[in-house]
C-alpha cells in the first residue's frame, strides 16, 4: 500500500504543479490586456488633447479674422467722421468707432487666451506622445516577455504531463478513481500527510487506534473528517522513497 500512497503523493504534488502553471499562464496575457487598456486610456487623452488644440487653432483663425474686419471697419468709420455735416452725425461716428475699438480689444484677449491655451495643449501634446510611445514599446516589449514566459511553461506543463500520465499508469484503477474524484471535491487535495495525529489539511485530530493503525501502513486509510486520502506524514520511509517507475 505504501508504494500506492507514495505514487499518489506523487502524482499530486504533480497536479498541483500543473495547476500552478495553468494559473502562471493567464498571467500574461491579462497583464497584457491591462496595459493595453491602459494604452487605450492614454490614446484617448492624447486624442481628446489633439482635437482641442485643433478646435483652438480654428479659433484663433476666427478672431484674428474678425480681427482684421474690426480694423477695416475703424478705418471706414474713420472715413466717415472726417465726411460728418452735423454734430449729432459726428458724435455717432465717434461711438460707433469707440464700440469697434472696444468690440476688437476683447477679441484680441480673448485672442491672447486661445494662443496661451494653444501653447499649453502643444507642450501637454508634445508630452503625451512621447509617453505613448514609451508606453508602446513598454508593451511590446511585455508582449515578447510574456511570450517566452509562456513558451517556457509550456515546456514545463508537457514534461509534467508525461509524469501525470506515468504516475496514473502506476496506480490502481479505482484507487485513481478515488484521487480524481476526491481532487475535484476537496479544494484540489485528494492526500492528505498527518501528523503528530492531526490531519495536516483538515486540522482535526485523527483518533488514537486510527492513527497507530496509519504508522503501520498496512491499508488504505482516509481522514474520518475531511474523507481525504491519508498517510503518516513522519514515516520515514514515505519521505524519502520516490516512487520508482
Ligand atoms: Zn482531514
């Protein structure tokens, strides 16, 4: 029997690696989906940036040229004033000069306000480009990382998987059946060492008769609480034997 039980220590602690690497291989690709959402972030910011410096540009183009119509109109009221026969025309074209001028004063500040935020949206676009284009090749070099990464385990799985099948091989039919089912049901731990008259997966203590029962190791034996497969994890000859196949 304990040629049996060593196979299944054996053959669990070569599930659980199998487990472990399954995991490890999702690892990858979700950090890569992580940053490229967060590359997906950045590019819109960036974008968002870009069509407001372009919306800002065309501003800019409007009131300069409004601008420039504010300046032509002065000069023609101006023209007009030199031409007034009365007092009450000239008094008219002097305000209607004073409300161009002043209309073309806050165009010009708002002016000034579009070119300082055209300046500060260049240099944040100057910015978020470049930190687009690290982030980029931060992916891409990740990406081939994880590629490796992934290739690697996948050697290691194969390898595992050949031992999984020989271990299999080596054990009773309905003793399998009963590692199987039990790894499914019982947190992925079929086997179970116990020690010092604890079970070492449950905790619980195994009564006394049991537990002598267990260090003899003549037969197959199960936790009476947790219903896992169990073995004295002190037994010498359990700890150092690999099972030979
Ligand atoms: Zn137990």
């Amino acid at each position: 029997m304990k040629g049996q039980i060593r196979i299944l220590i054996d053959l669990q602690r070569c599930d659980i690696q199998i487990g472990e690497i399954q995991t490890k291989k999702e690892e990858g690709p979700l950090r890569i989906q992580g940053l490229m959402e967060e590359l997906k972030v950045l590019e819109e910011q960036f974008e968002e940036k870009l069509n407001r410096l372009e919306a800002c540009k065309r501003d800019k183009r409007g009131a300069e040229q409004e601008i420039e119509d504010l300046e032509s109109r002065v000069v023609k009221s101006g023209i007009k004033l030199d031409n007034v026969k009365s007092n009450k025309e000239y008094q008219a074209a002097l305000k209607e000069i004073d409300d161009l001028k002043r209309e073309k004063s806050l165009l010009e500040d708002t002016a000034i306000e579009i070119m300082e935020e055209i300046e500060e949206l260049e240099a944040q676009c100057s910015v978020g480009k470049e930190n687009i284009e690290e982030f980029r090749e931060k992916v891409k070099q990740d990406r081939e990382e994880a590629a490796r990464e992934l290739k690697a385990l996948e050697g290691d799985l194969e390898i595992l998987q050949k031992e999984r099948t020989q271990f299999c091989q080596a054990v009773d039919e309905e003793l399998l059946k009963r590692y199987n089912s039990l790894r499914k049901n019982s947190w992925r731990v079929a086997v179970s060492p116990v020690i010092k008259g604890v079970c070492q997966t449950c905790h619980m203590g195994i009564p006394t008769q049991k537990f002598n029962e267990l260090i003899k190791g003549d037969g197959l034996m199960t936790c009476p609480n947790c219903l896992r497969i169990i073995y004295w994890g002190e037994d010498k000859q359990l700890q150092a034997e690999a099972s030979s196949l």
